[in-house]
C-alpha cells in the first residue's frame, strides 16, 4: 500500500519536487522559485489523512511560496523538556530525561508522547488549563468552592477517559447533573451568579472562539457578521436559568419556563426584541406573549412540578442552545482546534485565540477548515488532536531562527511562558522539597496564579510583581536552600568540585550540560572566598531556575 505521504505528494503534484530525503532528515524547503510549485489542493485532499502529515505538508507549503526558511528539527534534550512542560506541566526529572535520552528507538518520541498522554499527570494538567480558560484566574476561596462542588474532579474525569468535546460541552451548558459522570459540571455557569450578560459572553469565547462583547450596543464594527441581535439573543438562552442552591457543595440550576421576553436598543435608539439567535443566524422560534398578556407559570409546562427550589421546563431555552446551536456550529469545532493548537505551539492560526472572526482571519484558513473538520470526524477526539500536533514537525522545530520571519507562518518554534501551575510544578520537580506536601499546598500555588501568565495570553509581558515574588519571596527563597531542597542539600554534602556542582545544576536544573563560557564563569563564581558555600550554590541556582531559559518553553 502506498504511504499517507506518497497519495499526498502524488495528488498535489510535489512528488518531483521534494527531495525523498526530506521527510527522513526533516531539513528545510528552500524554494527556487516560488511561483513555479503548486499549493495543496484542499478540495481534493483524500479522506482519512493522519493530520500530522496535513499540518507538516500545509505549513512547509505556505513557508516556501512565502520564501521562509523551516528551522530545523529540535534535538531530544529539547523535545522531552517541550514534551513533559505541554503535556504533563512540568519539566522532566533527571531519571526521566537520562530515560528518555538513552533509548535508541527511532520511535521513541511518538513513545514518549503516548505514555504522556496516558498518564494521570496529563488528566491532572489539562484540567488546569481547562480550568483557567473556561472559569479564570480566582482567589483560593472561589478555588477550594469549586473544587468542592467537584468542578475539577469532573474536567479531570472527562480528560481521563477522554470523552468527546462535544459531550463534555453540552455537559457543561446544559448543566443538569444527569448522573455521577457529569457531578460538577454544573460549576461553569453556577459560578457566574446568574449574571446572563456574563454568561453569554463567556460562552460564545469558551465554545465558539468569539469575542462578542461589543455588540452589546450596536453591530461589531470591524467584523460584520457579529451583530447586536447575537448578543442579546445568546443572552436570552440562558436569562431563564437561575441558581437554585445557595450551597456550593451541590451546585443546581433551575430555569423558567416562562419570562426572559425583553427588547435592547441600539446606539441610535431603535429597539428590538431579543429572539432566540446566534452567529450564523442560527435561531430557536419560540412564540411570544402579546403585548398586554401576562404569562402564568403553570406545572403542566415542567418536566417534574414535585420540586419547585429546582425545575426543568418542557421547553428549555438552554437545552434547545446544545440542541440546535451549539450541535454543528462551524466554529464549535474551529475554535477547540485552535485553541489547542495556540496551547501546543504558542500561537493560535487565528490570533489571538478567541477571534475567530472575520477581522482576524486565520494564518493558514484551509488548514483550519480541515483540522475542523477531520476533529469532528474523529468523534472531537482531544487526546488525538493534542497527540498529532505533538508529532508534527511544525511543533517539534527548534526555536532559534537565522532570518526574523512573521510568528503566523510557523518556520520555527515559538517560546511559550510557563503558566503560573508549570512553574510552580517544575520548581518542585528539580528541586526536590523535602517537605513536598507544604510545596503543593493550594494556597502556595495560588501565590503564582495571582502574579503569572494567564494561559493563552495574547502577548506575554513580564512585570514588576513577577520579578519581586523570584527574587524576594520566602514562597522560593525557603525552598533554595540545603535545609529544604534535597537536590541542594546532596550538592552541599557531597565531595564535588566545583566543576561537578556546575554540571550537576544545569543538568537537574537546564536538563542540558552548560557550554564552555558557563562552565568557566560559573566555576569561577563558586571559588570566590568561601569556595562552594551554601549560600554560593543557592545563588547559583536561583540564578537558573529565574533565567529565561527555564521561564520558557522553547
């Protein structure tokens, strides 16, 4: 049978084009002549393609007509550092790298990404991701209340058994609690205090990648297809619903089968009902009361009239969103891919990731059209698409780039700031916390939600607050000493040469060994009066793990 990569070639007509070494050695295409090879024909494309091969053959096509040249692949110390940090939250150990590094099956990175990807680790981690996208950064108060209600138990067991996207969305929306699987996820709108504005906005970032925010007055101004009407009509979905219990350990939310019928005005002054539509103008008829008649909350239009604190209407306006707007959105399936693609690979194909509309259109258009689509057709498989985009070359480049090219294009890796979680997570990994309980508590972490990146930021932009917490806070300080570290507290008390103290901690700290310059100027830092103190192998260290170089994931 032929390969994925030969139908391709053949149907896009590359196949004299491309070197057949090329897809072994992973070296850049430079173009002679850009005009002269033609681009992928996206209509034409086989069905069933594995999506790595898209990714890789769509991103090295659009590099060569615009005359970029690919960095070259990552080496292993890099990728298994990149690997751990996006899919399990932290750096690799010493014994997992030195694994890693040492095995010579050419397979071996695919290996690596399965076994991550099958850990409780990865569930762990993604649920924090999914956290801090879909409910944000809070206090610990709103943290322990959501953990209570079984919020992140929910996201964690969803990510565990890697249930469909589409499932878990309409888990989330429709918020009903309808057995074990889905306790908790009922949190996602129960936090927002039944605050309908803020809902819908969060929904139609979180599930469609849409900022619709300003079209609370008038049309979007920039991007047409985004108007007032959409707002307000998402708002109606949902203006309904009300929390029933006070109590956040058993988070329930009942809605109305009658009122929420209002109209909004424009800039202009002119006033419109607010019907049950979204983008795309995908509606709900729902018939509403005359001008002067009152609507009776009757028992006959619930489902159970035995509890009144908590009701479900035999028309939900909520149910009816899942059902018929939500279900076979376009941009339901778009907008996960992208995100994700932002989460592996540093930026989304549309920037930022919640503007997927057409004032920011997308890097690679086709590429997410197919993505979409092929997300869809694998059941919104997470686990699938976060695994291709782990195999692609696109993500497995270096970071380092010769020539400055736009960051939309791809060509090389881009540097990702670690979330406050990561950083928090690695910080322990590498410096070993005897007391590694006190290190994970809660409101230890939550001292680094406060101050670092936010996931998915548009920019990242260090600050102030961030610099003040690495250089000053007891919250690290305490932990880089001999006292508290077991990875210091061997240094200390092992007969090492300078030299080897040097090697050690770039290897544990780095996960690389430290070039000629660093060697030399490090050695020379811990020979200074008191050669090989405490206090010089704590500099030392501090100095790594506040360095750019561990701040990022490159």
């Amino acid at each position: 049978m032929f390969s994925d990569r030969f139908v391709v070639c053949l149907s896009i007509g590359l196949c004299l084009t491309i070197p057949s070494e090329f897809a072994r050695s992973g070296e850049p295409i430079v173009a002679k002549d850009n005009q002269s090879r033609q681009s992928i024909p996206w209509d034409t494309l086989p069905s069933g393609l594995d999506p790595t091969l898209v990714i890789d053959l769509a991103m090295e096509d659009q590099c060569r007509r615009e005359g970029i040249q690919l960095a070259p692949g990552c080496n292993d110390t890099l990728f298994v550092r990149r690997a751990y940090l996006d899919l399990v939250g932290r750096v690799p150990n010493l014994d997992e790298a030195s694994a890693f590094l040492s095995q010579t099956d050419s397979n071996k990175r695919s290996l690596l990404i399965d076994r991550l990807l099958d850990s409780e680790e990865y569930a762990a981690h993604l649920a924090e991701v999914f956290d801090a996208i879909l409910i944000g950064r809070t206090n610990p108060e709103q943290l322990r209340r959501r953990t209570e209600a079984g919020w992140i138990d929910y996201l964690q067991r969803a990510i565990r058994e890697n249930r469909p996207w589409n499932h878990v969305s309409r888990e989330i929306l429709l918020a009903r609690n309808e057995s074990s699987d889905t306790q908790g996820a009922n949190w996602y709108l129960y936090a927002r205090n039944d605050k309908t504005q803020e809902i819908a906005e969060a929904v139609s970032k979180d599930f469609f990648g849409v900022r619709i925010d300003c079209a609370q007055c008038h049309d979007h101004p920039l991007a047409s297809e985004i108007e007032q009407k959409h707002y307000w009509g998402l708002v109606a979905f949902f203006n309904r619903s009300k929390n029933a219990d006070k109590s956040h350990r058993n988070p329930r939310i009942s809605e109305s089968a009658i009122g929420g019928f209002s109209e909004f005005a424009n800039v202009e002054g002119e006033s419109k009902p607010n019907e049950l539509v979204y983008l795309g103008n995908r509606s709900v008829a729902e018939q509403r009361p005359g001008k002067d008649s009152k609507e009776e909350d009757k028992d006959e239009l619930y489902l159970d009239s035995t509890d009144k604190s908590y009701r479900v209407p035999k028309f939900s306006r909520r149910e009816q969103f899942v059902e018929n707007v939500l279900k076979d959105h376009p941009l339901f399936a778009k907008s996960m891919v992208n995100r994700m693609w932002g989460w592996m690979v540093g930026r989304g194909l549309v920037h930022p990731v919640d503007a997927l509309d057409s004032y920011h259109p997308a890097s690679h258009p086709e590429l997410l059209e197919w993505l979409g689509r092929d997300f869809e057709r694998s059941g919104f498989d997470i686990k699938r698409l976060i695994r291709s985009l782990a195999l692609s070359r696109t993500y497995q480049r270096e970071s380092r780039q010769t020539v400055f090219a736009d960051p939309k294009w791809f060509s090389s890796s881009l540097p990702k700031p670690l979330t406050a979680e990561m950083l928090h997570r690695s910080f322990g990994t590498v410096l070993l916390p005897k007391d590694l309980k006190s290190w994970n508590d809660p409101i230890n972490r939550q001292e680094f939600t406060r101050l670092f990146p936010d996931v998915l930021a548009e920019e990242s932009m260090s600050n102030v607050s961030q610099s003040l917490l690495l250089s000053n806070s007891r919250i690290l300080l305490d932990l880089i000493t001999p006292q508290n570290s077991d990875l210091l507290s061997r240094l200390v008390s092992k007969e090492l040469t300078s030299e080897a103290i040097v090697q050690e901690l770039f290897r544990a700290i780095l996960g690389r060994n430290p070039d000629e310059d660093e060697l030399k100027v490090s050695t020379e830092y811990l020979g200074r009066p008191n050669p090989k103190s405490a206090m010089l192998i704590e500099g030392l260290a501090w100095s790594l793990l506040t360095s750019a170089e561990f701040r990022f994931n490159h």
